[in-house]
C-alpha cells in the first residue's frame, strides 16, 4: 500500500488511558525541535503531554493545527491533549479510577470545565468530518479508514470516562471497530488497526454475557486471549509502544497479572521520566504484585519528587501518594510510619473516594493494634464516605472489615 507509506499514521493516537474504550497515546519518534511538519509538531505535543507538560503539548498541537488545518490527524492530535488536560483536572488518572468504575459513571467526579469540553468537542468533530470526507472522496483510502476509526475511538471514551456514558459510547465504538477492521483487510499487519480492533476484542470478550451477544450482532469481534495477542503485536512496532504498554497495563491488572502490569510501568517511568504518574502506578502495581517493600521504596522517591515538582498537580494528588504508601507499610506492619502517611494523606485535603480508602486502611491499622471498636468506626466512616462518592470499591472492601477484622485468621 504505497500510499500509506508515504504517510505513517499509527503515532496519530489519542491521548489518555480510559480502560475499555480507549486509544491510547503512541510513542512518539523524537525528532528535530526545529522540524515544524505536522507530522513532527504532533509528535513534539505528545512527548510533552507524556511527560505532563501540557501547556507545551497544547500550544505543539495548537501549531500542527495552524500549520495543516485538513488534517484530520493534527485535529485528533489536539482533542487528544485536550482529553488529557480534562482528565488531569478532574483528578482521573490513576488505574483506581478505572477499576472503580469510571466508564460507568459509577465514581463521583468533578464536571470537565465548560470550556475545555466544548473545545474538545469541536475540534474532534472537526477530525471525524475531515475523516469522513477523505473516506468518501476515496473508500479505499486507508490511511483515512484509520483516522475515522481512531477519532471515533477518541470519541468513545470521551463519551464513556468523562460523560460516563457506556451505552453512549458504543454507536462511536462500533464505528471505530468497523474502521479498524477495513484497514486489516487491506493490510494486515497494520500496528495501529491491530492494536484498535485487538483493543475492541477485549473489550467485547469481558461484556456481561447479554450485553456480548449484542455486541456480537452489531459486527464486534470478541476473544480475551486473541485481543491481549494483538495489543502485544501492535506494541512490537516502536510507534505503537506506548499504546500497547497503556493498554496491557490496565489488562494485565483488571486480570490479577500484576507482576506483568509492573513491567509495563517501569517501562514507562523509564521512558517518560517526568512523568511523576507512571511512578505512582508502578508503586501500586507493586502493592497489587505483593512487593510492598519496593513499593514503599519507589512511592518514597515518588513523593520527594512531586514535592520538588514545581508544575500543577492533580486535585488532591498528594494525599494519593501518601495513601498508597502509608497501605504499603500497613501490609510490612510499619505502623507507626504507615499512621503518619494516612494522617498526613487526610491532611493533604484527598478527594472525597480517597478520604474513604484511607479510613479503610486506618481501621486496619486499629485491627493490627487490635482496637476492634475503633476499628468498626473507621471502616463505617469509610463506607459512609464512599457511598457518598459512589465507590464500589471502597464499598465492599468496608463490609469485608466490618464482618471480619484485617489480618484475622478466623
């Protein structure tokens, strides 16, 4: 397909790491900063949003806009940072969100600012219409087939992690899947649709069973396995890295493959290393792997060099990492150090899902201190809390430590 060599699309990814309806961002080539192609401004705009400078990646974006106003990729390009400056805002950044519930609107979180929303909104529509007119000039056109499905991926999560729409999503989703699959048609090894239509396979295979058979008659693919072989394909191409490491890593810890999930992180912290919120997903990956003493160790850089960071950080960010550390050296029976980083964590104003879980792991600390009664006040206060914020999570790990104290045998 020469026509797509001379135009290399998979680093066009959209930004962000929604579980289950996502796109995510592409390791970019580095290049020249004197290069002002849109090619290399786009490339330019997600390496800085990669390493959490996003007033350099907007304004890079921004530029590649200017520069090639058709181009429904440097359109996407920006939407995607955008995605990203809206989640950062918002404080959703962390596997937790996720896993919590997040793509079913299930967690509490503040509303996207009006005026990044409606931005976001325009300039991804923009994409999708640039797409969709390249793909009706020319059919066959795969190069735009792949724009189309990757806006329309963009636009499904958008719908699902900020709107909290699943069912919303899925017309957006459908689109982005039957895209992908037209260019495997046409070039089957293509990284960048293998790893959207592998992405879509594992997504559908992890549907309730109903909601499957639906996602069946409309044109999806399903199988888990098959899904994770081709996220693992795609990342073999050095522009698809990144969305493949952000992808497995959210598989591989919504499947319990935490040493793997570790993996992908210190990849990542590697590779973007100003990136302070790679190195709080490797400590709690590490947590979820039973390595609570490296967990300590890397959360404890992690938080000298957030204090050290003088950039804007998530709302409540703070009280995450303390949070995080202070449960690490719970599970080591660190107690006094562990009671300083969840009084400190609630002193650092968390958000309100946060202040739930720490109260958790203060009534286990009670537990440990075997303080029963006070125990049972924590963890009451914790499921009050989270009911409150709508975290299912929280929810049950309470009635678990209501019914049974932490660390009992019984």
């Amino acid at each position: 397909m020469t026509h797509l060599r001379a135009r290399p699309i998979e680093r066009r990814g959209t930004c962000g790491i929604a579980v289950l309806l996502t796109s995510a961002l592409c390791l970019l080539p580095s290049r020249p900063a004197a290069q002002s192609t849109p090619d290399a401004l786009v490339d330019q705009a997600y390496a800085a949003a990669y390493n959490l400078d996003y007033p350099e990646a907007l304004a890079l974006a921004q530029r590649a806009v200017t520069v090639a106003p058709e181009s429904s990729m440097a359109q996407r390009a920006l939407a995607g940072v955008l995605w990203l400056q809206i989640t950062f805002d918002r404080g959703a950044v962390t596997v937790d969100h996720y896993l919590s519930g997040l793509t079913n609107g299930k967690l509490a979180l503040p509303k996207p600012s009006p005026e990044l929303d409606a931005q976001f909104k325009a300039t991804l529509g923009r994409a999708i219409a640039l797409a969709e007119a390249a793909v009706k000039r020319n059919p066959k056109d795969l190069a735009a087939l792949y724009d189309l499905s990757r806006a329309y991926a963009l636009q499904a999560s958008y719908t699902a992690s900020v709107e909290g729409s699943g069912m919303g999503a899925f017309k957006s989703a459908v689109r982005a899947y039957d895209a992908g699959e037209t260019v495997l048609e046409g070039e089957p090894a293509h990284a960048g649709a293998t790893f959207v239509v592998g992405t879509y396979r594992y997504i559908v295979s992890s549907l309730s069973m109903p909601t499957r058979m639906v996602a069946y008659l409309v044109g999806f693919g399903g199988g888990k396995e098959r899904g994770i072989t081709m996220i693992e394909a795609a990342g073999r191409d050095p522009v698809m890295w990144v969305d493949s490491q952000l992808a497995l890593f959210l598989i591989f810890t919504r499947e319990g493959r935490h040493a793997d999930a570790v993996r992908m992180l210190h990849a990542l912290t590697k590779a973007y290393p100003r990136n302070r919120l790679f190195v709080l997903e490797e400590g709690s990956a590490s947590i979820r792997a039973g390595k609570a003493p490296e967990a300590e160790a890397i959360l404890t850089r992690g938080l000298t060099a957030l204090d050290a960071d003088p950039r804007p950080k998530v709302p409540g960010e703070r009280g995450v990492w303390l949070y995080k550390r202070g449960m690490a050296r719970i599970i080591q029976r660190k107690l006094e150090a562990a009671q300083d980083d969840l009084v400190a964590a609630l002193a650092a104003n968390p958000a309100g899902w946060i202040r739930g879980r720490v109260h958790i792991e203060i009534g286990k600390l009670h537990d440990l201190r075997s303080r029963r009664e006070n125990a049972v006040a924590d963890y009451k206060m914790a499921k009050s809390i989270c009911e409150v914020n709508d975290d299912p999570v929280c929810i049950n790990s309470a009635n678990r430590y209501l019914g049974k104290p932490y660390g009992s045998t019984r």
